[in-house]
C-alpha cells in the first residue's frame, strides 16, 4: 500500500455571511472529489469546515503520488491510419497522442470495422507537486452570491483573505493567492485567542482551533449553541421557543457561542405575541422564551461572539429591543384605530401584476373563485360565507403599517386586528391561514374555509401567471408558481378535496375575463395540467415508488386525490406481484395497438388456455367496471393480480397474432378491454420489474 498523508486547505478571512459559509461549507467536498478525481488523486475521506472568519477543507488518507497511467485508447479506422502501407496524419497523430511508436499500434476488429488501438502510459508525479494548483483550483471555484475584490488585485472572493493554512501531512504547500502566502499559521478567536495559532498536522486542526474558541466544525458549534440555549431558557425561568432559521443563522454568525439573557418591559406584552417574536427574529436574530405556563416571557436571548463583557452586551441589546418595540407597538396601536374592512380600498393602489391587476382586483377575484370551489368541493352554506367573508378581508393588511414593516407577518396582522375588532374567529382563522402553507414543512391549512381561500389564491395566482405567458423557467420563478402549486396539491389532499384541476383551472380562468391573455382556456388548461403533473409526481414519490407514481401517472392526474388512491392501492401489492403485473401487461398493451373496434365475444378457441383467460374475462370486466366506479382501487387491482397468471399461461400457450383473422381479431380485442380497464388505474407496463427480479433471484438462490 502506497504511503498516504493528510492534507488541510484553510482560508481566512473577513467575517463572511452566514448564506456564504453554509454554502461554502456545502460545496467544499464535491469541489474536491471532481478536482482530485481528474487529476487522479484520491483520498479516503473528506470534511468541510467554516466559521464567519475561515472556510477548510480537511482531506484524509491522500497517496504522496498519483498512481501510474495505463489507459487502453481507440484511435482512427485502419482505412483512413494507413495509406499504400503507409501511417498517415491521422495515424501519426494518434501515437504522437499515446507518447508511442506507429509501430506499436494494435488493429482491433470492432462492430464498425477494424480500428488502431493503442496505450497511453503515464508515470505518476508526487502529489506536493500536483496540489498547489489543485487546492488554487478548488479556493477560486467556492461559489458566493455575491463576491468582491479588494485593493489592486485581479481577484475576487467573498470577503478579502487574511490569511492561509496548507498542510500535507506536515510539510506546507506553497501556495500564494491575492498577495496572501500560505503557512501554517492560522488564528485564535477575534477577542478570546486573538494570537496565531500554529497547527503541526492537519489532524490537529480541529483540536487546535478548539483551544483556541474556535469552533471549525459547524455541527459541533451548533450542538454546543444548543446546549447554550437550553440553559439560557432555563436560567430566564422558561423554555426556549425553537426556530430552525434562528439556530442555522446563528452559528453560522459565531465562531464559539455564548448566549447573553435580555429583557423588554413587560407593557410589551399586549403586543401580538408574532409581533414580540418577529421583532426579535427579524431585526435581531434573537430567541424568544416561554413560561411554563404557555405564555411569552419579556426575556429573550441573543447569541454573541464573546463571552467578554455581557453586561454591557445586555444594556445595549436592551436599548435596542425597546426600540424596536416602542415602533412596533406604534404600528400596532395606529392600525387598530382603521377598521380592517376600510382598508380594501388602498389594495386598489397596489400594483399585483400590470396586466393582472391591482391586489384589489385579484381580492375581488379570490373571493368569487372561493365560493365556485367551495360549491366544487361540496362545502356547507356556512363554510361557504365564512370563506367569502374572508376572502375579503384577507388582503387587507397587507397595506397596513405593521405588514409594510414586518412583510412576514401579512395574515397574521390581519387576523390580529380583525379578532380585536370583533370579526367572528372562524373569519379570522381564514385571514391567518390562507398563506399556508408557507414552505415545504409548513402545515396546510386546518379548517375548510380557509382551505378554500387558500387554494383560491394561489389557482388565481398560478393560472393568471400561465395565462400571460409567466411559466417559470430554468430556477427562475419570481411569482412562485412552483410553491403554489405544490400548496394547491398539499391542499387538496389534506382535506381531501376530491376535485378536478380542469374544472379548477377553468373556474380561476373565467375570472379573468376582460384582461388582455396570451393563452385560450383549453391551452392554458393542458399546460397547467401538465405542470402540475410535475409537481404531483414529485410529492407522491416522497412516499411511495417512484414506478408506481409514474404507472398511475400516465392513467390520468386530472384529480390529484383519485391519483393518490391509485397510487396507495397500487404500492399495497407486493413488488413481485407488480412486477409480474407489468411484464404481463406490458405485452397486453403492446398487442393492444393493433385491435379492431368491438367487443372480445367468444373464445375462438377451445384451448384451455384460451378458454381460461376469456371466462376470467367475463368476471374481471363486470368486476373492475363496478369496482372503477366505487374508486375501489385496492379490490380492483387484486382482480388485476389474479388475472395476470391467467395471461401468463395465456401467452406461453397462445399465439395472439393467428394468420387466421377470425381467430386473431377476438384475441386483439380481448388484449385492448382488458388493458383499457386495467388504464383506470395505471399505466401497468410501466412498472419497473428490476427490484423484484432481484429479490425473486435472491430467493431462488
């Protein structure tokens, strides 16, 4: 076994963004692998590490030389290598290529003719002299949204660099970038270890940089940011209020944390306690605390980059938090004295989109799209009234004073202020929950009628978009269609809204009648279909296989609540079962095509295994036209299991395509009804046989 060292890149720099070092930290690894693999380096395994002051990159079990090349090349046709027994260019150039004589080419017969074949032969280099210009490779390939340059140097980075670790094994690589050379020198926390800090191996990196208040590894100072909190929380006399952005934006913000407890007057408190928490979260990146009793405590606590001084970190994040919300409670308290109802009429001087409208105008439209899917749905009158009565306050506060500061808080404000101005808490709920969900965790909405405004704004939204040519393309989509859309499905099936996206698509189109669109009603209603297709088989297949979603796809997603019927009853047959399902089905399809109009009629043979598969015909088809109707899936498809033998022995037995048309034309047809109710379901030769073969083999063995 060849000898192997460790090997650590570290760049030090100005406080970088904490988007910066999570997407540093993210790429590190996969810079690495591509880089080191095409320069035939490789390394058993790889950890990326970052704090807002540094980025590294630690590589373990790296070969101190590349291993030889011997790499087998096929080059020009012999035809066109040799001319009247001489190597033309074409054959000159190809050993030039390999480093080889013509005379040690090789004439190999392949399937399109006989080609010259030769071995390129390349001694390995030692790694020290490879890496320099790898490791300058991978540092100016860290992606930053946005980068910069400084002083007078044609270089460009997230913030200017200080400073530079290489190490293989203990031996520095030399390397100099943006005026700045490397060494083994590296730095303490900014107030806690200011000095240098020397690392002897990278190995020791970690440990080093530890001792020195820094935590590198940003899982560690996560867990140990964590721990903080909880006994912060604990010591405020509650406990803590989790929030997921916080706790990732914070440690990326920090190099070793502490958590300083503050406090606001507990006046505040009157304050909605969202307003409370976004203030905190928001402006400051603080957490909120609470008591044991459920209620907000006028604590909060702020995470910081030094345990120096807390005292006097505590008085000026006091200062700053009762400014903060002095202004909120100015908002609160100006906003309530408007009635929420009033305030529809300012929605007229806010732009939604210059062809779609004002906000006003998509509220009017969302509130009459509400009752059409409501009626849809099958809602009751009072789920009905509730939802439209929503539908017309939910845009309100959106010109509020509060909402134009904290844009996070629009449906929350204006739920707040319709409770407090004596609005019915049902109309409320749908005013506050009409925006969820929000994002791929956050939960849909609870209740029916805020449900129905919720699909109702975004089907306006999605099919205005379409309508006017706004499709999202490539990562670009700057009226989240995507979102929506996926809310739209989530939607649906967690109240199990058994609706057509057709007659969805079309209800959201008609109230756009008198806008100027690009798109007719049957063009836009099949380019929605198909994109929420998409979307549809990418949530599906988050829980069940990725061919089963496909085969139940391709029968038909007009109803995304029928689509996942099909889809569970389908994943409940085993994968040998389904496999054998498909293979036989996959036949019947193909043999389908050719069919003749009609009906099977009778065998036209007596075989037994004709005679089998046409009797078991007469059942399946009375049973799965019943069973199609009743949306019964699970008992349809194991009527699909048990005729799938049948046509097994079937084919083994049968040849379908007789010469004899009296006798081929039955059989077609009985493949086409049979495939064509199977199609109620899925799309069955487009399950996957792979897996199960397997494990069918796995058995046999």
């Amino acid at each position: 076994m060849s000898e192997t060292r460790d090997l650590l890149l570290e760049i030090g720099c100005e406080e970088l963004p904490a988007s910066f070092v999570d997407a540093a930290v993210a790429t590190l690894p996969e810079l690495a692998k591509a880089r080191f693999g095409a320069a035939r380096i490789a390394f058993s395994h790889v950890r990326a590490f970052g704090t807002p002051r540094r980025l590294a990159l630690l590589l373990g079990g790296v070969p101190v030389a590349q291993p030889d090349l011997a790499e087998e090349l096929t080059g020009p046709p012999v035809r066109a290598a040799f001319k009247d027994g001489e190597p033309t260019r074409a054959a000159l150039a190809f050993a030039e290529k390999l480093g080889v004589p013509v005379g040690e080419l090789r004439r190999v017969e392949t399937p399109k003719g006989e080609y010259l074949v030769g071995t390129r032969r390349e001694t390995g280099r030692p790694s020290a002299e490879l890496l320099p210009e790898l490791l300058d490779g991978i540092l100016r390939a860290i992606p930053f949204r946005k980068s910069m340059r400084w002083a007078d140097l044609d270089f460009a980075f997230g913030r200017p660099i200080q400073w530079l670790v290489a190490l293989f094994g203990a031996d520095v690589i030399p390397l100099e970038i943006a005026s700045i050379k490397s060494g083994r020198l590296s730095r303490g926390h900014r107030f806690l270890s200011p000095g240098t800090v020397s690392i002897g191996a990278p190995a020791a990196y970690v440990d080093a940089m530890r001792a020195a208040h820094v935590l590198v590894d940003p899982a560690e100072r996560r867990e140990a940011l964590r721990v903080a909190l909880g006994k912060a929380a604990v010591e405020a006399g509650g406990t803590l209020i989790e929030d997921e952005f916080l706790m990732g934006e914070n440690a990326s913000l920090v190099e070793e944390p502490y958590v300083v407890v503050g406090g606001f007057s507990e006046e505040f408190l009157d304050l909605p306690e969202r307003v409370i928490l976004e203030v905190a979260k928001g402006h400051q990146r603080y957490f909120g605390v609470r008591a044991p009793s459920g209620k907000l405590l006028p604590k909060y606590l702020a995470v910081v980059n030094t345990a120096l001084e807390p005292a006097l970190i505590r008085k000026g994040n006091d200062r700053v938090m009762r400014a903060r919300l002095a202004d909120a409670r100015f908002f609160y308290q100006e906003d309530l004295r408007v009635p929420l109802e009033s305030r529809r009429e300012k929605l007229g001087g806010v732009v939604f989109q210059k062809r779609l409208g004002t906000v006003l105008e998509k509220a009017d439209r969302v509130e009459l799209l509400a009752g059409t899917v409501g009626k849809l749905a099958g809602a009751t009158p009072g789920v009905l009234e509730v939802a439209r009565e929503g539908a017309r306050l939910a845009k309100c506060d959106l010109v509020s004073l509060m909402v134009g500061e904290f844009p996070e808080l629009q449906g929350e404000m204006g739920s707040a202020y319709a409770v407090a101005q004596g609005t019915r808490p049902e109309v409320a709920e749908v005013i506050r929950e009409h925006y969820r969900p929000k994002g791929a965790s956050d939960d849909t909405a609870k209740a029916q009628a805020a449900a129905l405004v919720a699909l109702a704004d975004r089907l306006d939204s999605l099919v205005g978009c379409f309508a006017i040519g706004l499709t999202p393309s490539g990562a670009a989509d700057p009226f989240g269609l995507r979102r929506a859309t996926l809310g739209i499905l989530r939607t649906m099936m967690d109240q199990g809204l058994d609706l057509s996206l057709v007659d969805l698509a079309r209800a959201a189109y008609e109230g756009l009648r008198g806008k100027k669109l690009d798109l007719g009603e049957s063009d836009l209603v099949d380019k929605l279909i198909e994109f929420a297709g998409e979307r549809l088989r990418g949530l599906l297949a988050e829980k069940w296989p990725a061919d089963v979603v496909r085969a139940c796809l391709a029968a038909g997603h007009e109803r995304p609540l029928d689509v996942r019927a099909r889809v569970v009853a389908l994943a409940g047959l085993d994968e040998t079962t389904r496999a054998k399902v498909g293979e036989v089905f996959k036949r019947a399809t193909n043999i389908a095509e050719k069919a003749p109009p009609g009906e099977p009629g009778a065998a036209p043979s007596d075989h037994p295994s004709e005679a089998a598969l046409f009797s078991a015909y007469a059942r399946f088809a009375e049973r799965s036209d019943a069973l199609a109707k009743a949306g019964d899936y699970v008992a349809l498809l194991r009527e699909v299991a048990t005729i799938a033998p049948i046509m097994h022995q079937y084919f083994t037995d049968i040849f379908v395509m007789d010469e004899n048309a009296a006798v081929r034309e039955p059989r077609l047809r009985l493949m086409r009804s049979i495939s064509e109710r199977c199609t109620r379901v899925a799309r069955l030769e487009l399950l996957s046989a792979t897996q199960a073969e397997a494990a069918s083999q796995a058995q046999a063995g």
